[in-house]
C-alpha cells in the first residue's frame, strides 16, 4: 500500500444522485488548497465536469481504485469551508443540492478580473470617520438595546421608523441599517445588508454613504456586469473587513459577518424561485446559528415568520426609545360623491397638500383598465378564443386579451348578449388621466412595472403608482392616498391581510411627519393595524387564527410535485419513515395538467418544525430514487435523463 494525495470534490451538477462529495486521486507534483475550481471526469457518463475541491486529505490506501483529477481551472479558493457549511446545511434542510445553493452564492468565473484581483494588493481594513461613528451611535440610541444585541450575536426584531431620513435622501429605517453596520466596520466586523429590490438597494447605499468610504462597500446582485459582480466577489474573501449589500443571494456572501440584516422580510422577491427554493430569511436563521453572527429582522410590519419565532423566543423583539408613527386617516367611500372612488375627506387632504409638495396615490394594478366588465349583466367580459379577460389600454380603444393578446373587435356578452362593456377597475394610467382632469396645472407621474420611477424631486406632483412602485421623496410625501384597499382584500391567498399591511405600511412610511395617510374604503382588523401602528400585534393574531388550521408559518409546508406513481411512492415511504406525521399531515395527491400522457399529481406535506429533518431526508430520498430510474430508463437512448419529481420546502400558501 503507497499513500496518496486525494481531493474531495463537490460535482456542479443539478443531478440530484451527484450531491456528495467524491474522491479524486491528485497526480504526482500536484496539490490543491480547499475550495480552488477544478475539472474532474465523470466516468459514468463519459465526460469531464466542473467542481470544487471541499477538502484534500492523506491516504493510506492507495489500491482504491480513483480517477485522477483532470485540471485545477482557478488556484483562487472561492469556496471557503463555512459557505461550503451554510450550502450544506442549507441545502439539507431545504431537502436540495448543496451545488444549487453554490450556484447562487459563487458568481461564474472571469478570468481577466482574477487575474486583476491577483495582482493587486489586498485591500487593508477601511477606517470609518470618527465624526460619522459618532452619528452612527446618535442613530442607534433610538434604540438602546440594539447596539447590545448585535455585540452579543443576538437574533433580533426591529419595527423600524416610519419616515423619510432628515439629512439623507433614503428612509429612516436605510439610516438606521447603515448604522448598526458601520459600528460593525468600525469595531473590524463584516455585515451583511440584504434587501427585496434594486429601489432599496439604491436607498441603503445613499445612506451608507454617510457613514463609510465608498471602498468599504460591497454590491452583490445580478445588475453588475459579470466582471464587476466577481470583483466584487473576490472582495469578500479578503480578511478585510467590508460591508456586503445586495438582494436575496447577499446572505450568502462568505464574509465573517458579525451583523446579517434582512429588511422587509415579507416580500416575495427575497424567496429563492430557483431550486432549491430557500427565502433569504430562512437562509439567515441557518448562518447564524452556524457562524453566531447577530441577525436583525427589520421591517415596517411584522410578518407571521418572525412572530412565530418572537413567540417561542428564538428571536428577541427590540423597541424603540419613543414610538413614533404615521398620521393614518380611515376614510370612507359613499355615494354620490365627486368620484366616488375617493372621498371628500382624501380629495380636500390631497388638494391641500399638493399645493406645497407631492402627493402619492396608490392604486392596486397597473394600465388603464385592466379588466372590463359586460356594462348589462356586469359578468367579466371574456375573450372568445381563449377566455382569457379583456382589458382597455385607453378610453375608446378596442379590447384586448391579456392572456392571447387578440383584439375583441364586435365583442358580444355571451349571457345577455350585450355588446357594451363596462370598465371594472381603474389602473394607473386611468387613475393619472381622471387626477389629471381634476387637478389642472399639476404635474402627474406615473409609476408602475411598464413605468419605473425610483425617487422624485421634492415639489408639487401627483404620483399613482401601484404597491410597492412608489417612488421615494426626498422629505416625504405630503399626503398620502391609499385607493383599491377593498379590492386587494378580496384575494383568497392565505397571507393577503399581511400583505396589503405590509403594502400599505411601506407608502405611510413615505409620508413626511404630521402627513395625512388615507386609507380608502377599508375597514377591519387590518385597517385598524394600521391606523393604530400595530403590526406585530396583527401578526401575533393572524399566528394564533392558522395554529389550529396547521397552516404555515405555524407548521411548515412541503410540496410534492410528478408523476402520480412517483408522487405515491414518495408519500408511502414518507409515513413509513416518518411514523410522527399525523393522519391530516398530508393533503392530496391532486391531479395536474401534463403536457405528456403520464398522469401527474401534486401533494402538500403539513409538518412540526421538529420533524423537519426527518421529513426533509425522506423526500430527498425520494427524489434521488426517482433521478436513478429516470437514468435507468434513458440509458443507451441517447437522451439525456430528467428529474421528474420535485420537491419544495417553506412554500407560503396551500395553493394546490
């Protein structure tokens, strides 16, 4: 027996039989440092394929037979032992691949910025102006027991203020993020700033400016080009410190953070769509218990999530000083007045305001009117191709489908036989033209998907913009009018009180001090949340109503998702391995559409936190199982094998 060199190597592979590590001789001459690039042979398929090399061990065994490792493709190791952990554990606790995870975190390869970043010096610790730390700390006083909390690697909850920042054109609550993480700069500690969207990346960056040098910052999203996102990757394998900010793949950045903040852990754009799914939330809570690192959740709203864990004190809740909150005004709507779409209270509020600075006014969907109704029966008027609902993009245009696009020239109600349509809805372009005629002189902006506007000038204008499209006013706005409120209430998802909560929140956080929020036509638990600035306390009641329903985030929630054998065989073997599972643990299989001729199901798999291990290593099986007969069915045809069954953890909503 000789002793040899052999490297341990991670497979980028999607194939799901491939998570693991695998051996590989390292030639004679030749060694490798953990977490370099590397291109080993896949011998079962006839080919070379990309890896990571996760450890490099002696051994003593030198007549197992091995492949020998092909090529070392970087001798950068952009794969540190802990984000190599956090993917693992990640990965496993999402029932996924570690190389999905990877996929995320590490950017692909660009040669010539290595070759750069090789060359050059490493950067030295930045030094954060005494003068700025001093604001820094003024900042954080707003909240005493925050500063405390992140030295002692707390997980931590925090309403943030609701209000635009005074001498920093970003919210408040920006400020107060660039705060905690200069302390952290300042102190020789990483932080880890992670947002839904590129508008409040752009906020926390002007705010960050305050306080840091601009080399002490480190952007970590799509909107980079290739080079400069892996410059700025290699940036944070430096020992020095910096400040990484970015969208919902930012948790992973492999800095030794001593602070990872999450803001606005609610919106939907910080869950993962790609495999394996994991929210940016649930991606922190493995890290930092993991690493110890300090994690703050922030938000002007609590979600359901983070109560849960208030409740069984996972996560400690941080008050503010003095409590401070919008002037929110419930108006309601009654007939007969001037557009009855708005009441006199908001228009008058409006009319006031906008005389001395913008006023915003929030609708629920974008276009002119985008859907239209039979002006007889009031039935939804549908397309006669594809039943798909018409829309009108303008006053006397001919509709269209929104699903085929076909124009419905002659258009004839099939219930009433009606050929005049009604306008159901107003989007933002109705709403701007209908503001426009009632306000002369007023400049009207327009924000929504087809418009983007991220920030305005601080002078009179009317803003209509959709949730979650307003722009940012240097100031505040100085009145607020939140319409369609009723409306966005009538969807059936699980969560949509906690979202137009959170929608409506985060356009009275916009308002200047003393600004009038008016809520139109909404009244209820969630309009009085608002109006009183309660939202923990909502959320704390909205956990209990879904406790004994065993709807999420009281329990979680799994979905299995393939052919209906498959999908059988997962869930026997899931209740064989899993005996804790009660008899309503399992909802479905229900039947899909297929493009193929085998049937198809989906399953949704209702479990304690507890039994998230057990549950997650039985589906993962399964899942393997399902690859390793897809490969055996495909082998000698020439086609390459499929996965078929698919498996997703922590989905928000029971939508079968």
């Amino acid at each position: 027996m000789t002793a040899r060199r052999v490297a341990r190597v991670l497979l980028d592979s999607p194939l799901p039989q491939l998570d693991r590590l695998f051996d590989y001789a390292l030639p004679d001459g030749v060694d490798v440092e953990p977490g370099v690039r590397v291109r080993v042979p896949l011998r079962s398929a006839g080919r070379m394929i990309d890896g990571f090399v996760v450890e490099v061990d002696d051994e003593d065994d030198g007549d197992r037979p091995l492949s020998m490792l092909e090529t070392v493709v970087s001798t950068v190791p952009v794969l540190p032992p802990a984000l190599y952990a956090l993917a693992r554990r990640v990965a496993d606790r999402a029932a996924g691949s570690a190389a999905d995870i990877l996929r995320l975190a590490i950017p692909k390869r660009m040669v010539r910025a290595e070759k750069a970043w090789l060359a050059a010096d490493p950067p030295g610790p930045p030094e954060v102006d005494a003068d700025a730390l001093a604001r820094a700390d003024a900042v954080l006083a707003e909240y005493p027991e925050l500063t405390a909390g992140i030295r002692a690697g707390e997980r931590m909850a925090v309403d943030a203020p609701p209000r635009p920042a005074r001498d920093v054109p970003a919210g408040a609550w920006a400020v107060l993020l660039a705060a905690a993480a200069a302390r952290e700069l300042a102190d020789g500690r990483s932080a880890i700033l992670v947002v839904p969207d590129y508008r409040d990346q752009a906020q926390l960056e002007r705010a960050l400016a305050a306080f840091v040098p601009p080399d002490a910052v480190v952007r970590d999203d799509s909107d980079q080009s290739g080079p400069a996102r892996y410059a700025q990757f290699l940036r944070t394998l430096a020992d020095a410190p910096c400040i990484v900010i970015g969208r919902r793949s930012a948790v992973y950045a492999p800095v030794r953070a001593g602070l990872v903040a999450i803001w606005d852990d609610g919106d939907p754009l910080l869950s993962e769509p790609l495999s394996p799914g994991v929210h940016a939330r649930d991606a922190a809570l493995v890290r930092q218990e993991l690493e110890g690192s300090a994690l703050l959740f922030a938000g002007h709203t609590r979600t359901t999530d983070v109560q849960r864990l208030v409740d069984v004190r996972w996560v400690r809740e941080i008050a503010a000083a003095r409590r401070t909150s919008p002037r929110v005004v419930l108006s309601a709507t009654r007939e007969g007045e001037r557009g009855s779409r708005v009441p006199s209270s908001a228009f008058q509020a409006a009319r006031e305001a906008v005389a001395h600075g913008p006023v915003l006014v929030q609708v629920s969907r974008p276009g002119y009117a985008p859907s239209l109704v039979c002006a007889e029966c009031r039935r939804p008027a549908r397309c006669a191709a594809c039943a798909g609902p018409l829309r009108a993009a303008r006053p006397g245009a001919v509709p269209t489908c929104a699903w085929c696009g076909r124009a419905a020239h002659g258009w004839t109600c099939p219930h009433c036989q009606s050929e005049k349509l009604r306008m159901a809805s107003s989007g933002t372009e109705r709403t701007a033209d209908e503001l426009g005629r009632a306000f002369p002189g007023v400049r009207v902006i327009v924000s929504d998907g087809a418009h983007p506007v991220a920030e305005i000038e601080a002078r009179p204008a009317l803003v209509v913009a959709t949730r979650g499209a307003e722009p940012f006013a240097p100031g505040g706005y100085a009145a607020i009018v939140l319409l369609d409120g009723e409306r966005m209430l009538l969807s059936e998802a699980l969560r949509i009180g906690e979202d137009c909560l959170r929608w409506w929140s985060d356009a009275a956080a916009l308002a200047a001090p003393g600004a009038p929020v008016h809520l139109v036509g909404v009244t209820g638990p969630v309009a009085r949340a608002l109006a009183t600035w309660t939202q923990a306390t909502y959320a704390r009641s909205e956990l209990a109503e879904r406790a004994p329903l065993h709807m999420p985030p009281a329990v979680r929630l799994a979905s299995v998702e393939g052919p209906l054998r498959a999908v059988d065989e997962a869930l026997a073997e899931l209740r064989a391995e899993v005996p804790d599972l009660g008899p309503h643990a399992i909802l479905g299989p229900v039947p899909r559409t297929s493009a193929s001729d085998t049937p198809t199901a989906r399953a949704l798999v209702r479990f304690d936190y507890a039994t998230g291990r057990a549950v997650a290593e039985s589906l993962r099986a399964a899942v393997v199982a399902d690859a390793a007969r897809a490969r055996a069915r495909t082998r000698g045809k020439g086609t390459p094998a499929r996965n078929t069954l698919r498996v997703r953890f922590d989905i928000p909503e029971p939508d079968l």
